[in-house]
C-alpha cells in the first residue's frame, strides 16, 4: 500500500532519493567516527551552507538536531551578553526543541502542560495569556493576522512589534540587557504563520538596542521550502517590493538538512563565535556533522540545485494555492489559506464571521484522508484545526489535483443528516 505524504518535510528532497541514498551508502562503507576527527566532508559541507547564507555569517556549528541547534544558540547568545542575560523574546504558539533551554522557549509546550512552575510576564499580571516559565522569558502575541488580535494588514506589523518593543524597554528599566529574539520564519505549529511585513525589522530593531540577538530558527522552513526565498527570514523582501532582508544573527537549520538523517547546524557571525569562544568553555559533539551524516546534507544540497527544488516549490505551492482557493467557493468550512511555496495551513472554521474553530471536523477530515485515500496530513494551531501542507519537495502538480480532489470528497462526506459542515459538526474524530 502506498500513500501520499503531505507532511514530512524531514524527507525534504524525497523519501529514499537515490542520490541520497548513494552518498550515504558509499561514505559508511569508507568511514564513518566521531567528529573529534575532522573529516573533510565535514570542512566542504560547512562552507557550502555558509555561502548559501548572506554575510557576515560564516562560522558553521554542526550538531544532530535542531533541538540541539537552538538550545546552543541560546548559549552563544549568552555569551554574547557577557554572560549577563538570560532575557529572551519568544513568540506565542512556538515551539524550538526539547532540551530543558528550548522548552523553556516553546510556549506551544507549556502553553498545554504542567511541567514547569508558570509565571506571568510582567506586561499582564490579569492574563494566562502571557504565562511563561520566568520574568526571563517574555511571551508575545503570535502575529497571526486572520485570529489574532491586530488583523489589519496596513497595521498589523506595528502593532504586533510594540509587543516586543515594550519587553525590550521592560528590561532596560531593570537595567537588564536582552539575551535573544527567537523566531521561526515560518511557524508551524503555530498554525502556518508568516509575519507580516516589516516586523521582524521592526522588532530586531528594538532587540539589538536592547543589547539581544537575533535568533532565526529555519529547521521547518529552511532550504527554499517557501519557494520565494532559500530562507524563510528572506522572504518578507518578496513582499514590499525591495524591502531589505534583515539579517540574523543566528540561523539554525535542522531536519530537511539531512533528509532524515541526523544532522543540523548553527550558522553566526564571525563576531558572535568569538564572544562565544572567549567564554573558555569549547562546543564539541560526537556526531555532529559526522561523515555519513554530512554526506547526505552534501547530497541534499546537490539534489536540490539539480532539480531546482525551490523554483518547484514556489510554482507548485502556487498551483496548490489557486486549487485550494477555488475549493474554498464550495466548501464553507474552508476559512483561510496562508502561506508560500510547499508550506500552506488551511484553516478550517464552522463560522466565517466569528471563525469558531473546527477542531472536530478537522481531526475527521484528516481521518477521512488516510483511511479512504491514503493521504497522509497533519493538523497544527493553537485550535488543531489547521492543515498544514509542508510534503516533501518534490510535491508534484499531480499529487496537488489528487490532494484537492480528496480534500473535496472528505470535506463533503455524505452523511445521513446532511452533505456538508453540518454534518461534520455532528462527528467525533476517529
């Protein structure tokens, strides 16, 4: 039996690619040890991804996972600070790991659970909506246009930005300095977020002026998956015609980078590695960046120049996008499509004006999905009830007609009391 896989962008160039596959065979059959040996695939592999990135970053960190990845970026921003901050900016709805550093990080986790001891940031001692693990980690709002509480696109960058603007003066009155600005370009579990353009510029303004970093974490949205840019923090400039990239000053990249493999990595500035480096205490990881490992992110990397796979994602997500709009005219649960390239949330909503989720009827959907047409897909938001599409980029057109004409009939199942979302009220997911 075989499926349609419309959500793992770890296989990022496609499950089993041949090419992949043969690097990887071929280099475990020569050698494979820890990276106390510095192998040269590994030296070639680091300045291939530096020269994918603008300047000035260039100092390559290797590691196993994106977890991994960003809680050693919280470390190089520390050590930034001198070692004085633990002040960091997190986004409402985010997640970046499971390490005890990027839980603490990942409001998406303690937002729903009870390991830690939660506290209120300052800004709202009245509402749960900031609780977060300490005063040292300030939750804003997502900047989700759609439900969020600033939906209108002429203002909505501003507005969201006073949010980490205020955390940055909140901490400036304690005569503290931020540690870091951590975001993904592309959130994820958050629903499929893009932020609206200009405030990331906006907020890094204020974090740098605060003495803080920027951090972006590019493990879900990294290596062309939006189609309009090879990074996700590019892609505003696609938007507002010229309006300059801001530049990180920490990227991370983790799954796709490996296909599956175990490999990711932490790409800064010459400046940061060296404030990290005076610190005394050396990074050093067993296998990150081993030699099978970064013979398949070297494979990845040659896959994805041979079959233009961010040219195919833009124009395949494009096509996807205009058949999902079209499939919105008949089905009214269908309340709106956001995102760029192979990276798309449908959210899925029993009211379009009061836009009360669907959480139910997406879980049914999403059943209906695997169960009669072998579709795998996955559910995110805060509300579960976006279907987030981020399929392996070789996603073709056809697979695209065969998920729209799936996604029709089991948007519409035929039910005893009825055809369309009333009907679907009336389910429990399976």
């Amino acid at each position: 039996m075989s499926y349609l896989d419309t959500r793992n962008n770890v296989a990022h160039v496609g499950h089993c690619h041949p090419t992949v596959v043969q690097a990887v065979q071929t280099q475990v059959a020569k050698l494979n040890t820890n990276s106390r040996y510095l192998h040269p695939i590994m030296t070639v592999l680091a300045s291939r991804l530096a020269e994918l990135l603008p300047d000035p970053l260039e100092v390559v960190f290797f590691c196993n996972s994106g977890s991994e990845a960003n809680d050693l970026a919280l470390r190089l921003a520390k050590a930034y600070s001198y070692g004085h901050s633990n002040n960091t900016i997190v986004v409402g709805g985010a997640y970046h790991g499971h390490t005890l550093g990027t839980l603490e990080i990942s409001p998406y986790k303690y937002e729903h659970g009870t390991e830690f001891a939660l506290q209120d940031s300052p800004v709202n001692q009245s509402s749960n909506e900031f609780q977060s693990p300490g005063r040292h980690i300030w939750k804003v709002p997502c900047p989700d246009t759609y439900r969020g509480r600033h939906r209108n696109p002429a203002t909505a960058a501003d507005d969201y930005a006073e949010y980490v603007q205020e955390a940055c003066q909140y901490f400036k009155r304690k005569n503290e300095s931020v540690r870091a600005f951590i975001i993904e370009g592309g959130m994820s579990v958050a629903g499929v977020i893009l932020p609206p353009t200009g405030y990331l510029s906006a907020c890094v303004k204020a974090v740098r002026e605060a003495g803080g970093i920027y951090i972006a974490d590019e493990v879900q949205t990294g290596f062309g998956r939006l189609g309009t840019s090879l990074w996700a923090f590019q892609h505003q400039q696609h938007d507002n015609h010229g309006l300059e990239t801001v530049i990180p000053d920490i990227v991370t990249v983790g799954k796709p980078f490996g296909n599956g493999m175990p490999l990711a990595a932490l790409i800064t500035s010459r400046k940061v590695a060296d404030a990290f480096d005076a610190c005394g205490v050396e990074y050093f990881n067993t296998f990150g960046g081993n030699p099978v490992c970064a013979a398949a992110g070297m494979a990845v990397l040659d896959v994805m120049d041979s079959e233009q796979l961010q040219a195919h994602a833009l124009n395949v997500g494009f096509y996807l996008r205009e058949g999902l709009v079209k499939l919105r005219e008949r089905i009214h649960l269908i309340g709106d499509i956001r995102g760029s390239g192979l990276f798309i949330g449908v959210e899925l909503v029993l009211d379009q004006a009061t836009l009360e989720p669907a959480t139910l009827q997406t879980s049914f959907v999403c059943s209906v999905l695997k169960t009669k047409y072998h579709i795998l897909t996955s559910i995110d938001g805060p509300h579960n009830n976006v279907l987030v599409i981020k399929p392996p980029l070789c996603f073709s057109e056809q697979d695209a007609d065969f998920l729209l004409e799936s996604l029709a009939q089991a948007a519409t199942v035929d039910l005893a009391s009825g055809s369309d979302s009333n009907a679907l009220r009336k389910q429990t997911p399976t």
